[in-house]
C-alpha cells in the first residue's frame, strides 16, 4: 500500500475525517478506545515493561550497553511514523491547513522582533550597510534548509518535523539528540520572547523595560526581577493555541497583514527620505564582519522549522507544504533585506542605535511618533511567533512522545479540539516557569547554533534518504556514499576553520573548495536509490550539500561559547537518554507481537 492510498484509507478528505472524528469521540470528552482524556495514571506515563517494577527497572539498566548499541544503528519508517506512530495520539489531528495558511505561519513565525532588534546592532557593529548581504547570505541558507524540510514534508507529513525525519533516515540516537537541543531551545526561547515582549510593552508605557518587573533583592542576580507579564503573554498564547489549530491560523493571517502594512510604511519612509551617501563606505567591516554578520541575523530566519510541524494537520501536504514554505521565505528574504537597507540608508550606520535602531531612526527624521508604530510592530511580531511557536513546539513535543522518548501521554490528542494539549501544557509550563525567574541576558542562549546543526542534519538526512534504501542499496555503493558524504563535511568544515582562524590565502579555500566539489560530483555520478513520489529538492545533490556547507561554515562564526554550551546541553540530554529514553524505546522496539496488540487495546 503506497504512502497516499494510507493516507486516503486513514483520514479520507477533510469532510470524512470530522464525520471520523465525531463517531470516536462523544460530548464528553472521551477517546476512540472509550476512556476519557483527562487522566494520569502511572501505565499512561510509563507503559514499557522496564519500568514495570524496580527489580524490570534494574534489569533494564544492566543491559545498557547492548541495548545502546542496538538503538544507535535502528533506524524507523515511513510506514512507522505514518501510522503505527500516530495511533499513540488515540485521536487524529485535524487536516484544516492550506498552503495559504502555512505562507502566513511562516511568516508569522519567523518575522518577529528579532528584525527590529538585530538589524541595528550588526548594522552599527558588525556589517555596517552591509548588514544587507548579511541578510541575504542568511535567507540563502535558510531557503535550502526550508526546500530539504519541504521534501520531506511531503514525503513524511507527519507533526515531527526533523525529529521524524532523522529517526528514519539517521536513527534513533541522532534523532534525539537532534530532538533534545530543539526542544531546548523552542522552552527557552519561548522563555526569551515572552521577557522580551514584557520588556517592549514597558517601555512603550514607561520607558523602563523594567517597569513591569517585581525586584526580590535575596535572588541571585539575572534571577532576581521577577516577569509576571511574560508568563502571562506565554499562558495566554499557548491556550489559543490549545482551542484548536484553525482559529490560531486566522488570528495569525490578520494579525500578519497589519505587521506587512507597518513593515511597508518603514521601508517606503526609510527610501523616502534615503541619502545614498549613508551607504559609504559600503562594508567597513570587511567580508569577515559580513559573514559573522550573516551568522547572527539567522536568528531572524528561525521558526520556519516550527511550521514544518504542522504537516500532519495539512490538507493537501504534496501541494501545501512546498508553497507555503518556499513561498513565505522568499518573501520573507526579500522584506528582511529592503528592511535592512531603508535603515542603513536613513541613517549613517555610525550614528544607528543598537538598541532602538528603527525608532531612533525616526525621531532623527522628525517622526517621534513612529516609534510606537514599530513598539507595536514589534510586539505584534512577537505574539505571533509565540502563537505559532506552540503549535510547532507541542506537536513536536507530540512525535517525540509517540516514540515513547517521552512518556506516551504527553502525545494524546483531545478528541474534541484535535490539538496535544498535554504536549501545550508542558512547553507552556516550563517556558512560563523559566521566563518568570530569568533574566532576557542569562537567556540569550545561541540559539543559532543548535538550529543551524539540525538544518545540517536534515540536509545529510536528505541525501541518505535519496542514495541508501535498506536492502536495495548495494554494499559497494554504500560505502562510496560514505566516502563521497564524508568528504563534502570535512571539506565543509576545513573553509570555515580556515575562515575562523583568520586564514586569508586564496590557495586554502580553492583546495578545500575543490575537493568539496570533487564529493559533491562524485555523488551526482552515483545512481540514486530512490526518487521522491510527488515533489523533490531540485539539483541533488548539488543544493543539499551547498546547504550542508553553508550551514557548517556559519556555525564556524558562532563563536567558542555556542560550542561549550552545544555539548553540556548535550551531556544532560544523554544522561536523561542512558536511564529513560533508551529503555523505553528499546521496549516498543522489541515488544512481542501479542503485547502490541494488548497495548493497542488496552
């Protein structure tokens, strides 16, 4: 049975799936297998044998090694993660997103204030008008990533996004370290939005960032300003969200068309009242200040990843998933840029505010009112995020929890709303409980570096997936995939180690450039293993090893504390792997086939 005719057996079109929704699920809340939502018992968190009893516990632990050996090299499926995955939820999601609605949840996404906030900052110290390339080397990389994650969206439309997609192409092992860091990331950065959003709306009412805050003077300092208003910005996001997927899309699409009218009103008065004197010299910094530039504006191009979530909840995923997610970033490039270049043309990049750059930059054009039109810009950018942030964090938080890395209760479905509200109340929890104590400094986590390794995981994932098929691939071309993949990274990484240790000899990056495009050949000369069914990358491998490089070479520019901090996240994850995840997916791996069944209707 081909991946569509699952689909159209399982969900049917969207008027069959709500008839199908309504029979399993009554006014009173319960699930398809007759039990109510609403519950916790201690089988809902831990149903897996090793964690039946201490002494299944312990047993469990003693084969650690041979159990860690079998997860590293397991690998899982389409037909897994189509089906035998999602009936963990009890109950489907709704399929109601369009390739319309994903447009606008992209933006929605990714067009927050980091615009507003970085733009000023790497335009005064780091690029100067070249911040403008910076944007457009930073939405090249993104727009090769945002075409990897749309064929496998089409290809595995399932909530998981790059979890899904690394646990069947790279394994479970990768796949959760991936899973962990992201995760991570999405609960602080959460955390970071909603103190940021307190600190806007203060400064708009007060012009103290801090206004809102309740100083306690016995807490460490960074923790001690406590953010009512930032956990309540996140508690009100998230339980939108939570009411049902739709009505959190049309909150978006208008609240989106009034940040483009703002962002229109910013680039024409930025033109209009441009001197093309501001721009010399063009690039004070050198390329090295343009590159390391590049490397942080990516901040602003992130969350499209959260949208790819939605995959599973989209109507028509070969058609919706590719426009709505090529669409919105190309827009997204373009509006970023001419955003870029109106500031710099406005105003000297030597007399830009880092903190303030658009709204100083009118008041020093004689628009002093401006500047609560962009407080109210960048406010509005920011609730959006955080709308779509929780949709894209909770169902990503919902395939990890249907592989049993986490409990399996955080992945149920409520039958009436189609939405994780389990898996919403945790990322809601905790990135409340986080941005309440933290300070937007001790937050300011690279968050860079932990997406941009996950972009260069699902590029690799890409090109396994369309050179290595299980049983189908010989062993001979196997091993020359290897090879020629091995070659494309290292050659990857010696650029950006050349580049970061300040190597400027033509010679070095022609070598390195050269034997990148030598492994690049040598697996376009390979025959491919498969072929996508509907929709695929274009130019493989070509594209997704310049996405690999691409990526390799900014997380080279993030500098020494991104990596210090990269691998200790990564430690607590595998300490948390080693005594939970590992036992319990090792469990549903292996369980008899009469125990799944028993688990199915139980």
């Amino acid at each position: 049975m081909t991946r569509s005719q699952l689909e159209t057996n399982e969900y049917g079109d969207p008027a069959s799936m709500e008839a199908h929704q309504q029979r399993e699920s009554g006014s009173d809340g319960l699930s398809q297998r007759g039990r109510s939502y609403w519950r916790w018992r201690k089988q809902d968190f831990f149903p897996e044998f090793s964690f039946q009893s201490f002494s299944s516990y312990k047993s469990a632990l003693s084969a650690t090694c041979p159990r860690l050996a079998d997860r590293l090299l397991s690998r899982s499926s389409d037909a897994y993660e189509l089906d035998a995955a999602r009936r963990e939820s009890e109950n489907p999601m709704r399929r109601c997103l369009t390739w319309w609605d994903l447009l606008w949840l992209s933006f929605g996404s990714v067009v927050g204030s980091g615009v507003f906030v970085i733009t000023g900052q790497e335009a005064r110290t780091g690029a100067g008008p070249a911040v403008v390339l910076s944007y457009a080397i930073s939405g090249l990389s993104a727009l090769l990533s945002v075409l990897c994650y749309a064929e496998f969206g089409v290809e595995i439309p399932v909530a998981g996004g790059s979890f899904s997609y690394l646990r069947i192409e790279l394994g479970d092992f990768i796949a959760f370290i991936a899973a962990g860091n992201i995760l991570l990331e999405a609960i602080v950065g959460a955390a970071g939005l909603g103190r940021s959003w307190s600190s806007y709306l203060a400064s708009l009412v007060k012009n103290d960032s801090d206004y809102f805050r309740i100083k306690v003077d016995s807490f460490a300092k960074g923790f001690d300003l406590l953010d009512p208003v930032a956990v309540a910005v996140l508690l009100v996001a998230n339980g939108i969200a939570m009411t049902g997927t739709k009505r959190t899309s049309w909150l978006n699409l208008i609240t989106s068309i009034v940040t483009i009218c703002v962002i229109g009103f910013i680039v024409v008065v930025g033109f209009t009242h441009s001197k093309t004197s501001n721009l010399v010299p063009f690039s004070p910094y050198g390329a090295k200040g343009v590159v390391q530039s590049a490397a942080v504006v990516y901040w602003s191009y992130t969350g499209f990843d959260m949208v790819a979530n939605m995959a599973e909840e989209t109507e028509k995923p070969s058609r919706d998933i590719p426009i709505g997610l090529v669409g919105s970033m190309s827009m997204i490039t373009v509006v970023y840029c001419l955003m870029a270049l109106a500031l710099t043309m406005m105003v000297k990049y030597t007399e830009i505010d880092v903190n303030a750059a658009y709204s100083v930059a009118f008041t020093q054009i004689g628009m002093k009112w401006a500047k609560y039109l962009v407080g109210i810009c960048a406010l509005k950018g920011m609730t959006t995020s955080l709308l779509v942030g929780s949709l894209g964090q909770a169902r990503y938080t919902t395939q990890i929890a249907r592989s049993h890395m986490i409990p399996p209760w955080f992945a149920l479905v409520h039958p009436k709303t189609g939405t994780p509200i389990y898996a919403t109340l945790l990322v809601t929890i905790l990135s409340a409980i986080i941005s309440f104590f933290t300070s937007l400094d001790v937050l300011s986590s690279v968050f860079s570096f932990a997406t941009l390794f996950i972009f260069t995981l699902v590029a690799v994932a890409l090109l396994v997936r369309r050179y290595y098929v299980k049983d189908v691939t010989p062993e001979t071309r196997l091993l020359k995939f290897i090879g020629f993949l091995f070659v494309i990274v290292a050659s990857s990484i010696g650029v950006s180690a050349f580049w970061n240790a300040g190597v400027r000899s033509w010679i070095a990056y022609a070598v390195t450039g050269v034997i990148w495009f030598i492994g690049t050949l040598g697996l376009a000369l390979l025959p491919k293993s498969r072929v996508p069914k509907v929709w695929g990358v274009p130019l493989v491998p070509w594209l997704p090893s310049f996405s690999i490089a691409m990526n390799l070479f900014l997380i080279g520019s993030l500098g020494y504390v991104a990596f210090l901090r990269f691998i200790i996240c990564t430690m607590v994850m595998l300490v948390y792997y080693l005594f939970v995840g590992l036992h319990a997916t090792y469990d549903v791996a292996h369980q008899p086939p009469e125990q799944a069944k028993f688990e199915g209707e139980r």
